[in-house]
C-alpha cells in the first residue's frame, strides 16, 4: 500500500511541476495578441481560445499536486481550533462523504464526457475551430489525479488516526 501512495504522490509532484511551465507559452500567447492588437490593430482569432485551453490545461493538472500540498482555499477557523485527533476524524468524515463521492463522480463522467467529444472528433463552434476533445480529456486526467490525491490522504488520515490510538499516552 506504501508503494501505492509512494507513485501517486511522485506523479502528481512530476505532473504538478511541469504542468506550472504551461504559464510560459501562456504569456508568450497573451503577449502576441497583446501586440497585435493594440500595436497593430491586427487582432488574433485563435488567441482567446488559446489562452483559455492552455489555462483550462495548467488548472486541471495542478490540481492533484495544489491538494496534496493544503493548497486550496479553506476555511479552517474552527477546524484548527480542535484536536488533532478530532480534526483528522473530521477529515476523514468530510472525505468520505463529500470528497470521494463527488470528485469520484466528476472523474468518471469526465471520462464519458471526453469519451463523446472524442468520438465526434469535436471541435469549437469558432472561426478558428480547434479540435476541443484533447482538452476534455486532458481535464478527466486532471479530476483523476485530484481524486487519486485525495485518496492518498484519506489513507494518510486513516493511518496517523490508527498511530495515534497505538502509540502510548503521554501523562
């Protein structure tokens, strides 16, 4: 189980990682129309959408990796206010709960929605007209790398809440 944990947490770090050099073409996009529209008044057609996949792409990855490393925007007022045993019950509860059930859902249908798109081969309705399925793909790879993170710490809860109940009081 150890290795198991072990490979998700070293691919969603190498996923995550590489996935922040998606800002750089991201820039050199917004930069280029930047340019051409302002400097040139020559407008783009395809850097609008551009910039939306590229972004759509460098979110969907980092997810996984923004999960494990307590990234995400939280409240946790009250939960900080516990014991350490009790907030990591409640963790486990809310991941059970909400957490697994619903990311569960969004990764599996997902994959049925990006499984259509390709199937038509789908592109966007613009005049540009890029072929949109890859992009939906790539955003179920996402919601199962956030999913397989949150399961990793759900096991990771179980165990320090297991440790913690073995390990001998202190007075």
């Amino acid at each position: 189980m150890q290795s198991i944990i072990r490979a998700i947490d070293t691919l969603t770090e190498f996923i995550g990682h590489y996935s922040a050099y998606l800002v750089l073409p991201l820039i050199g996009v917004v930069s280029y129309e930047v340019m051409m529209r302002y400097g040139f008044n020559a407008p783009t057609v395809w850097a609008f959408e551009m910039t939306v996949f590229l972004y759509g792409v460098h979110y969907m990855l980092a997810l996984g990796y923004a999960h494990k490393h307590d990234s995400h925007v939280a409240i946790d007022v009250f939960e900080s206010r516990l014991p350490r045993r009790i907030r990591t019950i409640l963790r486990i509860i809310v991941n059970l709960v909400l957490f697994v059930p619903t990311i569960g859902l969004l990764t599996v249908w997902s994959f049925i929605y990006a499984n259509t798109s390709w199937g038509f081969t789908e592109r966007a309705s613009s005049s540009w007209g890029p072929l949109i399925y890859p992009y939906k793909f790539i955003m179920a790879v996402g919601f199962l790398l956030f999913f397989l993170q949150g399961v990793v710490k759900l096991l990771e809860d179980f165990r320090s809440l297991r440790s913690a109940a073995e390990s001998p009081k202190e007075s």
